[in-house]
C-alpha cells in the first residue's frame, strides 16, 4: 500500500 502510493506520487509529482 505504501510502495505503490510512493511510486504513484513520485513519477506522477515528480516525473510529470
């Protein structure tokens, strides 16, 4: 749960 939303924000807030 943790990974998958760390993933999410940092290549949708980060990445983009």
């Amino acid at each position: 749960m943790f990974r998958l939303r760390t993933k999410e924000i940092r290549f949708g807030s980060g990445e983009n």
